[in-house]
C-alpha cells in the first residue's frame, strides 16, 4: 500500500503555536490555581504574545500582501485567534481581581476614592510624577520633530484644546519607568491604583492653559528583526552590539489601545509610526490599531499587593541535592549521573560541576557553549575564576540568542578580558547545544568529564524549567565531545558527524534520527516490538512529520509529548492512527527532550538540546547524545510514562483540537516525578 503524506491536513505553525498560549492561559483561567500563579500565568500569555508579534507577524503581513490568497487566509485566521486569547485574557484578569478582592487587595479607578485619597494622589503626582514627565506633540503638521515611542513601552495620548471651541490637539507621554505601576492609595490597606488612572486624572496640570478633553493609554510592540552588518564593525560582536542598538528603532508591529480610544487618535498614532518608519527607510506592516478591554499588560497584576499567604501560591518545592559537600568528579568516576531538574538542584550539580572544576587545581581546562546564562551568572564568574588562575577556557557564545544579544555581548566581553577564548557562534548558524567538557589530570591520567544538559546553563531557568542533565567520564562520549569542540573552536564550523551514536545538527542529526524511524518500521514489518516514544518542545518540521506517518501506517505506536507547536495531526485515518499526541503545561516550563526507540527490544535513548523543528535539524548547532546504562533507562521510562499517564495532559485531537483529559486520578507529571 502507498504512504500517504498529510501535506494537506498539516496544523498551521502559528496557529499551533496559540493553541500552546491557549493551554497556558487555561491555567490562569483555573480557579483551582493559587491566584497569585493565575496571575503568573497571565503575565507569560501577554510575554508569549508580545514575542509572537515582534518574531512573526510582521513575515505574516508581507506574505499575505507578496502572495494573497492563502496567506491572506493565514494571516486573518493567526488574527483572529490573537483577539480571541485578548478577550479571554481580559475576562480572566477581570476574574482574577475580584479573587483578589475577597483577600483584601482592591484596583480602584480615580472616581472610586475618597476626596481625601484623591488629594494625596495628587499631592505625590505633583512631587513624584510630574516633574520627570515630557510630553511630546502628536501632529502630521510639517516641522514638528516625531516623539520616539519605545518598544513596550506604556504611553498617555492627552487630547487638550487651547480654548473653548477651538479644535483639539494630541500631546503623548511616557509613563514613568522609575515609578509602580501600581501605586497604593494613600491610608488604605490593600487598594492600589493603576498609575495611568492618576496620570488621566491630573492631566491639566501637565497642560496648565488649557482645556483636557480626555486621556487614553496605549502600547507600542517593536519587531524583534536584528539585522547585523559585520563590515561596519570590522567583528561580529561589534556588528551584533551594533544591531541591538538598532533594533530600538525598528517598525512598529502592533500599537495596543484602550477601547475608549477614538477611530482617529489611533490613526494619527498609526500615522506617526509610518512617518518614522518611511524616515528610516523601513516598512510598517502594522494598519491598523488593536483594542483591549481594560488593563492594558496584564503582567502588572503580578505586583498585586496580595497577602503573605502560602494559600495563594504552589506550594514550595524542595529540590533533592546529587552532589552536596562531595565531589562530582569523584561521583563520575562511579559511573554516569542522569538528572532531571529542578526535582534535582541545578545549582547544586550543574552549577557545582563549574564552580568545583573552576577551584580544582587538578582541573586544566574548561570547554563550554553558553547560549542563555542569564543575569548575575555563577557559571560565567566560575570561567573567569578558572581562566584567571591559569586553566585552559574555551567557550562558544551564541551572540544571537534571540532577546539575550545584549547579555551575550557583556559575558562575552567580560571572558575576553579574564583570558578565556571565546568564539562567537558560527556564521549562518545558531550554537544551540548545551554541553561542557572539563578535564582533569589525575595521577598520570587525563580524565575528560561531559556535561550534556537539554537546556541553559542558567540557574534562574534551571529552577523554573524541567530539564535533563547527563554527567559523564565516558570515553566515548568525551571523544563525541572533542570532535565537536574542534570543530567549533579551531574550523568555525560544526562537524559534519559525531562519533559513538552522538548526532550533531545540521547534517548529521536529521538523516540519524530518519534512519532510527526506519529501523522502528523495518521491525514492525518483521512482527519485532517497534514502538517510537519523544518529549520535546516543539514539532514543526514535515520531513520529520511525514517519517512519523509513515511509521504509524507500517504499524509503528508513536507517542509525542510536545509541549508547544505541533503541525502533526494525529488519528487521521490512514495517514496517523497510531500517533498520539500530548501537552503538559503545568508550575514549571516544560523544556527537557527524551528521545526513545523501542529497537526491536532493545531500546536506544537520546537526550540533548534538539527539539523538530526546522530551525534544529537545518539551522542550528544541535546536539543529542545516546544514553547507556539501565538505571538511566529506567529513569527515563519512569519519566516518560509520567508524562503519558498526567492526568492534567491536553491530547491533540484529530480536528486539530486540544482537550484536556482532566483524570483526577492521575498525578500530574510535575507532581509524580518531584
């Protein structure tokens, strides 16, 4: 029987990926959720939202004016489920503060205080507020410079006449970045106010002379695009310092208004945007204003004066300590160390595992790729502690590590400076594999130690983020190691193969993990156990979904936990009946990647930074290393099965639907494997 391909059943990238945003505001919307973590989530929905702006809208818009049709379709349906997830949004927050107010914590507007309140208010508007506020002239009139408008940035367009009868005038600021959003109202336990309210309130003391006729709040997102020239620079960190400079001054995508906003003051804000744009010979793709009720960002909410009550948020988690006062190079020498964060400290192991090479004296050198690190980084200052005393410190910084250029930029100039050699990525491609490799003279022997991890070597992620790490004295695995640190710090390029079964992206890590899909079908034809079990972040690449479909009609049993974009549609008859989809979203990001094939009996695992998606097989320096040793097996059986038996998990369905098996009965997976 011929395969059949599902190029024509496929789940749209962009819609799969608000299905996700939807899936994590559903947790905002469970009143079963603390309420100080409903308004965690909230705020992560509106920082998903805003990131999906500045990474994809703009592409969607110009695609649907260069090809019409089809595209026009896409770019209307992605729209449409944007305002979708904003109206639910406002419904949630609107729920979330009356929660709030049955503890005690009150948003008031100007017109519910007190005269007294509004006094005081005003008094520290005038003290506080105004002194720093500047506002500019919103205006097509020729001569008149154009107000910059920050990206995220929160501004008051103020519409004022110079006297009665005479036509109106738009003035806008900034709200102040130094003051809350949330300011409490004076002699009133748990009632705060949002700062535009008293703004909106007192604008005719920033206009004295004249006659305010109203005041609106809005919100301007910027495209996230970081072109980098590099002859302007004569390097890649100046060029890439360069850009993030830039990209301040990028078009504005999305302008976020307040419903009360008239049809007209959103056009000439819209306008002034064009005009900067034109001027800096850049396009906007932005036509039009998007309306929100109520709060504009939702994460403000957060800073909710709430009471000191365990109640309101997930209870602690105490994380078990692998390694303690003893030495990870002396655990290692016992063989290999899986761990599974944050249930196992990060910092008490992969944190511990720089610190205590950087103080070793028996330590002669440190390799690392660092791709987000995060701000204070103990694993950095370890780097410099070991290169200043005299180690060996090689690192490869990702320099284009979406929205973490800045951070890259100031490590990687403060590496430089302690000595460490440092190489900044590799043209045309991402370094997004997280491995480390540190070696040790003992005795007469040289012992090289890996650390492969499926996420960043950020303490601050490795709290919040479920993620894998595997610690390692194999040979074998060292040497998979040495031929990739080679490649990317002497040949600036990544191998073309890795060695002992690791898979390294972009050439090698594809065609390895079709070639393990195959061998799963060749042994379902032979009546063999054939069975393909992954946990990733995302699924977006369709040879990779064709290979899982082909698998499924040889008889293959394919169970895909993703957390987030899934373009695969499983249960189509004939194409994907025997896939299985599944999301869990939960306290903790779901970030570790398992890769399992059951081999005919005799399983084979991988783990490492790779998830399926196109930019990590074609685009990206990834890397996935094979896992030996039956108690890792089972570690990771345990996991897996966790994630597949989570009571709380949502099942792709085949209409390209969600829903959420909500078995009560079943631990969810955080909670089972803590």
């Amino acid at each position: 029987m011929p395969t059949i391909l599902s190029d024509d059943v496929e789940i749209d990238l962009e819609l799969s990926l608000l299905a996700f945003q939807s899936r994590v505001l559903a947790l905002a919307e469970d009143h079963a959720v603390p309420l100080l973590e409903r308004l965690r989530f909230l705020g992560i929905v509106t920082s998903n939202i805003d990131e999906l702006y500045m990474v994809r809208m703009a592409e969607l818009r110009r695609a649907a004016v260069d090809e019409a049709g089809q595209a026009t379709e896409r770019l209307l349906a992605v729209e449409r489920g944007i305002d979708a997830l904003i109206v639910r949004q406002s419904r949630c927050a609107t729920e979330c503060l009356r929660e709030a107010a049955r503890v005690g914590v009150r948003l008031l507007s100007w017109r519910e205080l007190t005269v007294d309140e509004q006094h005081l208010l005003r008094v520290q508007y005038l003290e506080d507020i105004q002194p720093d506020l500047r506002p500019l002239a919103i205006t097509l009139s020729p001569g008149h410079p154009l107000p910059h408008l920050p990206h995220l940035g929160l501004f008051l367009a103020v519409l004022f006449r110079r006297a009665e009868g005479e036509r109106l005038h738009l003035a806008e600021h900034d709200l102040p970045v130094d003051m809350p959003r949330l300011l409490a109202v004076p002699d009133r336990v748990g009632a705060v106010i949002a700062i535009e309210e008293v703004l909106r309130a007192n604008a005719h003391l920033l206009h004295p002379g004249t006659i305010v006729d109203s005041a609106y709040l809005f919100r301007v997102t910027r495209g996230g695009d970081l072109p980098i020239m590099d002859d302007e620079t004569g390097s890649v960190l100046g060029a890439v310092a360069l850009a993030t400079e830039r990209r301040v001054h990028n078009p504005a995508v999305r302008v976020e208004v307040e419903r009360s906003m008239p049809d007209a003051v959103g056009a000439l804000i819209l306008d002034t945007l064009r005009r900067e744009a034109i001027g800096r010979d850049m396009e906007l793709t932005v036509e039009s204003v998007q309306h929100v009720d109520g709060l504009l960002d939702l994460r403000c909410l957060q800073s909710l004066p709430l009471p000191d009550d365990h109640a309101l948020e997930f209870p602690p988690m105490t994380a078990r300590l692998p390694v303690g006062e003893r030495s990870i190079f002396a655990l290692l020498r016992d063989g290999d160390l899986l761990l599974h964060h944050p249930f196992d400290a990060f910092d008490d192991s992969v944190v511990r595992f720089f610190q205590q090479a950087a103080a070793d004296p028996a330590v002669t050198s440190i390799k690392a790729t660092l791709y987000r690190v995060g701000n204070p980084s103990p694993i950095v200052d370890a780097l410099v502690q070991a290169a200043s005393s005299g180690k060996r410190v090689a690192v490869i910084v990702e320099l284009k590590a979406r929205f973490d250029e800045v951070h890259n930029v100031q490590w990687s100039r403060a590496l430089e400076a302690a000595g460490v050699d440092v190489t900044y990525g590799i043209a045309g491609l991402k370094v997004h594999a997280k491995v480390a490799m540190v070696t040790r003279l003992e005795g007469d022997t040289t012992v090289r130690y890996v650390h492969v991890g499926t996420g960043n070597y950020n303490p601050r992620s490795g709290r919040q983020y479920t993620d894998l790490s595997l610690f390692s004295a194999r040979t074998d695995l060292a040497d998979a190691m040495d031929v990739l640190f080679a490649g990317l710090t002497e040949r600036h390029a990544p191998p073309t193969a890795l060695p002992h079964g690791a898979l390294v992206a972009p050439q090698q890590l594809l065609t390895g993990l079709l070639e393990r899909i195959e061998r799963e079908i060749q042994h379902a034809k032979a009546g063999a156990p054939a069975r393909i079990t992954i946990k990733i972040n995302g699924l977006g690449d369709r040879e990779m979904v064709h290979a899982f479909e082909r698998a499924s009609q040889a008889g293959v049993e394919v169970d895909l936990i993703v957390r987030g974009i899934c373009i695969l549609r499983p249960g189509v008859p004939g194409v994907s009946d025997r896939i299985r989809v599944i999301s869990v979203v939960g306290r903790l990001l779901e970030h570790s990647r398992i890769y399992r094939f059951e081999n005919g009996g005799e399983p084979e695992y991988l783990l490492g930074s790779s998830d399926l998606r196109s930019r990590n097989l074609r685009r990206r320096v990834e890397v996935l290393v094979p896992v030996p040793g039956a108690s890792c097996h089972a570690r990771l059986d345990a996991i897996l099965e966790a994630y597949l038996r989570d009571g709380t998990a949502w099942e792709l369905q085949a209409d390209g639907e969600y829903r959420q098996t909500r078995d009560r009965g079943t631990p969810p997976a955080q909670v089972a494997l803590a």
